[in-house]
C-alpha cells in the first residue's frame, strides 16, 4: 500500500527483485517541469493503465522503500527471460521472446500472443509524446533511473506486435509509465 494516498499495488518476485506488478497511479502534481498525467487526460485512463510521468516526475514516484528502477533492474529482468539479446546499431538493446511472458492477456489492441507467463502484467498504456497521447493499447514504455544524457534518460519499450523489448534512450519530457523496485538501488 502506498501510505501516500492509500493505493493498494499488486506485487510480484521476479529476477530476484520484488516489483509492482501494476503502474503507478500517484498524482504528484503538474508544474511544467515536473508532470503526470492520464492518457487523454481520461481519468478512466489513469485506474486502468496507471498515470504517464516525465522522467523528473519518475523520480519521486516510487513510494517509501521503494525505487525507479534502474537500467541495471531492467536488463537483470529481460535478459534472465529472453531467448537472445543484442546491441542494436544505435545503441539499443533488443531483448527477444520476453515481451509476450510480460503483457497482460488485456488491454492490448492487437489478438496476439500475450500470455503474462511471468504475471508482470504489462498494460498496452500508450505514452505522451510532445503533450500528445499515442498508441494506447499499441505500446507501454517504463522510465529507468539511468540518466544518459542531459535531455535522456533510458526506457524500456514493449510493442503490440513484437516478442522483442527493447531498451534504449528516450527524451527525458515524453510521458511514460512506471514501476517500482522494492528496496534502495544497488
């Protein structure tokens, strides 16, 4: 439960961690620099997908005891699941046959293989990109703690039609979902 406003998270144990196995749903406000929102500013939206946060935001979402997880969290988690991994020329890396174990068997457009064999139970909850709401149902991306570059932050990315997931550098103002790590980062 977050103490914060009394929101009761599914939790799951997976590579040895302990996360949400929801996305959060904290409204922490929305001056310009730090932001959340509900995709199409839908309420509705926010309970059944969690809300989108810019990467500030990401980083005083996690409740108490909890954190961002990191991109070593992420790569931990998709690389002990896929069938292959691999650097991508632009310096993504692609993590195959992991993202149909992670999807819920809900809320994706597509009639794909989604099995949440894992029980992570990914939503299809869209992004913001540039104050717009994209591709509910289509694709979910996670924030990660890693800063990479002053504008970037790392992200992971699950897509409709892909078993592949990918992690790579995305621009630190878009709107993405979040979970949480239980514990401090390592």
């Amino acid at each position: 439960m977050d103490k914060r406003d009394n929101h009761v998270y599914r939790t799951i144990v997976v590579s040895n961690h302990v996360w949400t196995a929801q996305n959060m749903d904290f409204n922490i406000g929305s001056d310009s620099a730090i932001a959340s929102w509900c995709y199409n500013n839908d309420p509705q939206n926010c309970e059944k997908y969690g809300r989108l946060y810019t990467w500030d935001a990401a980083q005083k979402v996690c409740p108490e005891g909890w954190h961002l997880p990191t991109s070593e969290d992420w790569t931990e988690l998709l690389a002990d699941y896929a069938c292959d991994e691999e650097l991508l020329d632009d310096g993504t890396w692609a993590y195959d046959c992991v993202g149909n174990m992670l999807k819920s068997t809900a809320t994706w457009n597509e009639d794909i293989e989604k099995t949440n064999a894992l029980g992570f139970s990914i939503t299809g909850s869209g992004a913001i990109f540039d104050k717009t709401s994209i591709a509910l149902g289509e694709v979910a991306f996670f924030w990660s703690a890693t800063d990479t570059l002053s504008l970037y932050a790392l992200a992971t990315l699950i897509q409709t039609d892909e078993e592949i997931v990918l992690l790579g550098a995305t621009n630190k103002d878009y709107g993405l979902s979040v979970r949480c790590v239980k514990g401090d980062k390592e």
